[in-house]
C-alpha cells in the first residue's frame, strides 16, 4: 500500500493484494445411490470435501478531502477479481464496490453524516442453477447530537434510496 498527503486538507491511499488459497471447502458429487424396492428414488449425495483452491487479486483506492474545518468528504472504491479452482461460475464477492461518505458538523453540536454506496452484482451458488443477486445503491443519512464529548444523541436513516434488496441468499 502507498499513502500520500499532497496537501494538509487531501490524502490518498491505495492497497493491492494478492492471496492463494489451498483446501477450501467444496461441494462435490458424491456416490450414486440406485432405486430399491424400499427406497423408490435416486440419491445423488454432495460431500463436502478439501477441494478447492483460488487465487485472489485486488486493490483500493480511497481518498479523503477536509473541504473545511467542519466538513469532510471520504470516497474509496474496492476492486477484487476470483479464480477459483475447480472454476466455478459462481462468485460469492461483487467485483466492484464505490462508496462516498460526508461528515457536516454544523452550529450547536450537530452533526449531519450521508453515504452513498454501489455494490457490484454477485452469483452465489444457491442450488441448481446459480442465482443472480443484483447490484444496488444503498443511501444512509444521520443526524446527531453532541451535547458533551462524551454523550451523543443520533437517528439514523438506512437504505433511503430503497426500501429492500437481497444483499446475500
């Protein structure tokens, strides 16, 4: 990762990765069980077995600006790329994430704090076939109260921009 501060008021950061894997756990066809006169039905058995291994590889980049002495604005955005062995079609990680973040603080000791987020589609495996979980935009906004530095009062609004979405199965 790498840091720099061009300025007192704006820093960037940006981080890579790169990460192997070995014997994760994986869904695999078990044996073939044949129809019998008591059991009248075919079972296809998954074991879960050592099985798998990936390799990963991203990177973030997030920057932070004090547009003033009360106001600082924060956005960063998240790539990350699977291969996975056995390939699989599925991903249980969206590639893509963006989120920017505002901190206002205002007269008497409040404070008014909003987010926008973007986080990419992901395939999970669920089942046959695999499911799509779509990308969404999730708007978070807040209210605060600081009467002491050691006592706050807040209300919190999340999700503003929808009232649902699956985010996982």
């Amino acid at each position: 990762g790498y840091r720099i501060q061009p300025a007192k008021q704006l820093s960037f950061d940006v981080a890579t990765y790169y990460n192997v894997y070995d014997r994760l756990v994986f869904a695999v066809p078990g044996n073939f069980i044949p129809p019998t006169p008591a059991q009248p039905y075919v079972i296809f058995p998954l074991m879960f077995e050592n099985a798998q291994s990936a390799d990963t590889y991203g990177a973030e980049i997030s920057g932070e600006w004090r547009v003033n002495d009360n106001w600082k604005l924060v956005a960063s955005y998240t790539f990350l790329q699977e291969h996975l062995n056995p390939s699989q079609t599925y991903n249980n990680d969206p590639q893509h994430q963006f989120q920017i973040r505002s901190y206002l603080e205002l007269p008497h000791h409040i404070g008014l704090d909003g987010a926008v987020y973007y986080v990419d589609q992901i395939h999970p495996l669920l089942g046959n076939p695999v499911t799509t979980i779509p990308s969404y935009v999730r708007v978070d906004l807040g209210v605060t109260w600081r009467p002491t530095k050691s006592l706050e009062f807040g209300i919190y609004g999340q999700n503003l921009a929808d009232g649902s979405h699956p985010e996982f199965t």
